[in-house]
C-alpha cells in the first residue's frame, strides 16, 4: 500500500523546510521531495528604494552571514558608481572588505561544522536525539566546544571592525568602504587577550581539519557510502585558477572535471544561468542554460569550490587541497559528507587569509573610495559560506533600483539537495514499514552537508521541532513522531 512519510521542519539548518518521502506498496521509495515553505520577497522589498541603501537592505535576508549579501550587493553598486569589479577599488577598500569578508567565512564555517554537524559526527547519527546537539557536544567534549565558541567570537569582532557591527554592518559602501583599520584594532586581532588571536586561529583551525580526517580515516566506509551521485560544480575562481572566495570569474566543472563554463565574466550570467520553477518550493532551480534543466544543474560550496579551483594559494590550506585532491586522484570529489572536509580547509585557508592581510600595511590607508561614470545595472558575485552568492541590480533616472535579482547560495544547491535527499532515502528507507530515529536523522545530514540557508532570512526562532507522519494511500495515519 503507498504511504506517504512528512518531516517537517528540518532541523539544525537556517531557516525552515520539509521533506516528503512517497513509498510505493513494495514500501520502496518512489518519489522524495525537499521544500521550502517560506516565501522570500526582497528582490521587491528593495523596488523604489535609492540604490545605496541596497548593501543595507538586503543583508537583512539572514542573520548567520549578513556579510555576504552586504558584499555581494555593494560589488554589484561598485559597477553602479562607476569603480568597476575587482580590483577596481583601492587597496584599502579592496583589503578591507576581503578581511571582513574572511572574517565571515572563518565564523560562519566554525558555526556549521562545531554547532550544527559536529554532533552527529562525534555523538553518532544514531544517538539518542536528547543528546544528539550542541549541549551534547558541549558535555562529552567541552574543549573542542569551547573552540568552536571562540572561534566564531573571534570572526564576529572582525566583522565588528570592519562593517561597524557585528550583524547587519554599514561597512561596505558603492565604490569601497567607509573607515579603515586602526593599529590600536590590528593588534587587538593579531595579538589579543588570551586564546583571541590569529595565531590560537590558525592552530584551532588546523586542529579541526585533522579531527575530521582522523574520523573519516576510522568511518571511511560510511562517509564515502553515506550519498554519492555525479554532479556539475561552480564557483567563481581567481583569473589564475586560484581559489578566491572573494572575486573572480565564474568556472564550472563536469563530473569528470571537463570545464563546461570556462573563466566567463560574472556580468554575463545571465547569458549562461537560468532558473527553473517548480509547483512544490518556493525556492527556484538553477542550471546551465546550454545544457539544459536535466543536465545543467550544478553544486556550490566548499565541495564545488575545491573541485573547481586549480590550486589555494596558502601555504597550509593547499597542502590539505592536495591530500584531498589525490582522494579522487585529481577527480572532482561527488562524495556529500566530504562537503565537511572541505569547508575545514576553507575554515583553515581563511585564517592564513587573516593573517596575511593583518600584516598588510595597507588596511591603515586613508584612500577608501573610488567613484566614476554612473551606470545603470550592475552585478556583484562572492563566494558566500554556502556558495556562490549572485545580486543583480538595475536603477532609473532617480536612482532607484527598479530590478534585483538575487539568486542566493542555497538556491543554486537546490537540486543537489534534492539529490542528496532522494539517495538517502532510498537507502535508508526502501522495505522498511516504519520510521526510525536513524532514518530521519540520516535525511537530514544529507541536507546539513550543505549548510542550507533555507529562507536565507531571520525570522525563524526558538526551538524547530521534527514532526514527521506515516501515511498510508487512503491518508490514514499509520506512525507519528514528533519531537
């Protein structure tokens, strides 16, 4: 007898969503959906707004990396105001906003891996659920709980320095940025009381990196079983191949690393990315428009990244690239859980990044913004924590913005997300008549590897309950769980 299985929402994720699992009367999974019950509306918000206001706006779409579309609207203006992309600002404006943005990067991955999926990775996907979260991991390992704190602590008073708050920042303005970084603020970053330093940054960073490969050495078999499915990666990449999650140009990768969009200036997009609607979600699917909806969909994020970029250019972080290249022997990597390794590489290259640029000489400079001829669209890309991050503005006579679009990093996983879902589910669920703890966990992991940003907005708060249902053809309730 067909059953349907709802669960609703999905926890440790931003935001909210649900997943349903259609079983077909062998109780094999026929049919698996995640959707996106929250309806996103800014790219009207913003409509008649002055175009200024946008880097100010939009961030408040999330909470958890506020940052990114701070920066990815004011590189959008850059093109705007007249400055151009990239390298267009100063080098104070440019560092400026690269430290804060590594600043996010740095708090935003330690949240993820520490808070949101550490628990299953060090409690057990199949613990008890009482246990099976950030207090249980505060519990039974309270030294590396206590890190994940003070390593998030420490991004967010970059942040703070840099956008002027720690949430919701004015830093980033059309064209550069407005203040620079004082000696008295350096050294607070550089040498700081106690553990809050960039030194004790690094250190934890890479102590972090080699926790996880320590446990994938021991679970080798689950994690690499765990969802494994070909897929397109994009991301932008340095004009060197180089990994920057900053700026660049926009690169995909096939299954077998052919490059089916090569090096492309990111103000073009739209000539190469269209977005699918579908009936169930809010939420669209992008793909690549010459390969089509079947073929075209791709992954983002630190799995998409690592795939894509042809080198790191830190010291530490691309010895780790290389280890994690000859996994796959120089292959893009479609393994799910091993997202987690890469985003503890990117967690470690963004604290050389810090370094790197606390030392610069130019983050002390007076030279903040450039200006030029006024233009009437641009377009800003960064590489957000989630992926690539796209915020498209056009503007009329008065300086409105009377177009945006924004096409967020958990929507460009759309799909993968989907197809993570759908494996997990057939292999956890087919022939089985009733829903385990283990089971709904395990779907959700397979969502939690790309750190979703479900709503990509701020209005979800207090506890998020699983409410999953077990229903049979005729909709009567056969097994109900609810946390």
């Amino acid at each position: 007898m067909a059953q349907k299985v709802t669960i609703e929402p999905v926890t440790r994720v931003e935001g909210h969503g649900k997943v349903t699992i259609h079983l077909d009367d062998n109780m094999n999974v026929a049919q698996t959906r995640l959707h996106i019950v929250e309806f996103r509306g800014f790219e009207r918000f913003v409509q008649g707004r002055p175009y200024w206001e946008a880097p100010v706006l939009v961030q408040r779409l999330c909470g958890i990396c506020p940052v990114s579309h701070h920066l990815a609207a004011a590189k959008a203006l850059d093109v705007i105001v007249g400055a151009g992309t990239g390298h267009g600002l100063t080098p104070t404006g440019e560092k400026m906003r690269r430290l804060m943005h590594y600043g996010q990067m740095f708090q935003s991955h330690a949240l993820h891996f520490f808070h949101l999926s550490s628990p299953d990775f060090l409690l057990g996907y199949d613990a008890d659920p009482a246990i099976r979260n950030v207090i249980g991991v505060a519990i039974n390992f309270p030294e590396l709980a206590t890190q994940g704190v003070l390593m998030r602590k420490y991004g967010q008073e970059i942040i703070a320095l840099t956008a002027g708050k720690k949430i919701h920042g004015t830093g980033a303005i059309p064209g550069g940025i407005n203040k620079n970084l004082t000696i008295a603020e350096r050294d607070s970053l550089l040498h700081g009381a106690g553990p809050l330093n960039i030194d004790q940054m690094v250190a934890w960073a890479d102590g972090a990196l080699q926790f996880f490969k320590g446990y994938y050495m021991k679970n080798r078999e689950f994690v690499d079983n765990f969802a494994y499915f070909p897929s397109n990666h994009l991301s932008l990449v340095r004009k060197d191949g180089a990994l920057d999650l900053y700026h660049g140009v926009l690169r995909a990768v096939d299954t077998n690393g052919n490059k089916i969009l090569n090096d492309v200036d990111y103000q073009d997009y739209f000539n190469y990315i269209e977005e699918d609607v579908k009936s169930w979600s809010y939420m669209k699917f992008p793909y690549l428009k010459h390969l089509g909806k079947e073929k075209g969909w791709y992954r983002v994020g630190p799995l998409a990244r690592l795939n894509t970029a042809d080198f790191i250019p830190t010291p530490m972080a691309q010895k780790e690239f290389e280890i994690f290249k000859a996994h796959t022997n120089g292959k893009p990597n479609n393994y799910c859980l091993h997202t987690h390794w890469a985003r503890l590489i990117e967690l470690l290259h963004s604290a050389e990044v810090i370094k790197d640029l606390l030392n610069d000489p130019d983050l002390q400079k007076d030279d903040l913004v450039v200006k030029g001829t006024k233009q009437k669209e641009g377009v800003g890309l960064i590489e957000a924590p989630r992926g690539t991050l796209f915020h498209h503005y056009r503007i009329n006579d008065n300086d409105q913005i009377e177009m945006a679009n924004l096409i967020v990093s958990t929507t460009n996983n759309n799909e993968p997300m989907n197809q993570s879902v759908n494996f997990v589910a057939k292999k956890m669920m087919n022939g089985q008549a009733q829903i385990t703890e283990p089971m709904k966990n395990a779907v959700e992991i397979a969502i939690r590897a790309y750190d979703p940003c479900l709503s990509c907005a701020t209005h979800a708060l207090g506890k998020m309950p699983l409410d999953i249902k077990l229903y049979n053809a005729t909709g009567e309730i056969l097994d109900h769980f609810k946390s």
